[in-house]
C-alpha cells in the first residue's frame, strides 16, 4: 500500500468540504467525532457512522495534525491577549472608587478597559428629597459599590509572564554519608542535576 500523500495546509483547505473542515476543527476541541460531526452538519442519525469515518481519511487526519497544534489560533487565546487583559487590572485609573459607594451614573461612564478590572459589583437604592417639607420631591437614587481585582496580583502574573522576575534561588543539600552509599550513576545523576540548578541561576 502506497504512503498517503502529504499535502501543505493550503491544499488541504482546498481540498477539504466546509463540512470537513469544521468537522476538524471541532473534534480538537474535546476528541468527541459524534458531537464534531453533529455541529459540522451531518444528520443526527448518521453522525456517530460519519465521524468514525472521518478519521480514517488521511486528508483529515493530516489536516487535524496541523491545526491541533496551533491551539493560540484556534482558541483566540495569545500570550499578548492574556497580558493587556492583565494590564487592565494592572495599570487600572479607577483604583480611588474601590469599595467606595458612586451613583449609578457615575459607574455607566466607566471605559470597557476600566469595567474589566471590576470583581464584583454590590447596589443599593437610596430615596431622597428634593423638595421641601410641605412639598416633598422624593425619587429613588441608585448606587454601586465596586470591588477591583488585586493589581498587585495582575503585576505579579505580568512579571511572571514577562520573564522580569530574578530566578529563584535553589539550595540542593547533600549528607557527606548519604554520598557514600550512592552507586555511581545516582552520584552521575546528582551531578547532572546540580549543573541544571546552576545553568538556571546564572
């Protein structure tokens, strides 16, 4: 039998149906071929028969090895992406309003970026007066209490992400009778591990 041909990822998007190629792209969501099939279009009777049968097509196969790989892509998830949502907690400017009490008016101008630094939200209604004691003009005033989330915590994970941390330090001690009753391919493996501790601290 013949090797299956190898085809780049352009010829196979060609080559595939859109049928096929959602297929693909939903099976490596979660590896389940019926439920892929299912959302790709096929009739729900046939579903369970039809993607079995997918993956025994080597244009499928080989298409699903591509873009398995490049889940960045697939997801929409990019380590830029988890960053500037980080950034917004981070370098938030609306840090004098945590758990403080605004009016309802004062929270809805808030910038998208400014509301993703937002935890959680508690509200109150408040009546108030207006008017006079004869001549009461009572209406009802809403208000919102924020909660941000940790920008110590968001810097922190940036750091950590960003490589800006110094390495940590790591102590490997070892008994001077404890080297005694080691065979030498544990006292070679030791050594081995001892120089990656040092490569990972200069």
């Amino acid at each position: 039998m013949a090797e299956d041909k190898k085809y780049t990822l352009n010829e196979l998007k060609e080559k595939l149906t859109k049928k096929e190629r959602i297929f693909c792209h939903e099976y490596i969501i979660d590896w389940n071929a019926s439920r892929s099939a299912r959302v790709a279009g096929y009739s729900e009777k046939t579903c369970s028969v039809i993607g079995c049968e997918n993956l025994t097509k080597p244009k499928i196969k080989q298409y699903i090895d591509f873009i398995k790989d490049d889940i960045e892509k697939e997801s929409g998830v990019t380590k830029l992406k988890q960053i500037n949502e980080l950034a917004k907690i981070a370098y938030s400017s609306i840090s004098d309003l945590h758990d403080t009490w605004i009016e309802l008016s004062e929270f809805e101008i808030l910038t998208s970026d400014q509301r993703a630094a937002i935890e959680s939200i508690d509200t109150k209604v408040i009546k108030k007066n207006l008017g006079t004691k004869d001549d009461p003009d009572i209406y009802d005033v809403e208000y919102v209490k924020i909660k941000l989330f940790s920008k110590i915590s968001a810097i922190a994970e940036i750091n950590k992400m960003m490589g800006y941390n110094a390495p940590e330090k790591k102590e490997l001690s070892i008994d001077i009778d404890d080297i005694s009753k080691m065979s030498t391919e544990e006292l070679k493996e030791r050594a081995e591990a001892l120089s990656k501790i040092n490569e990972s601290q200069d």
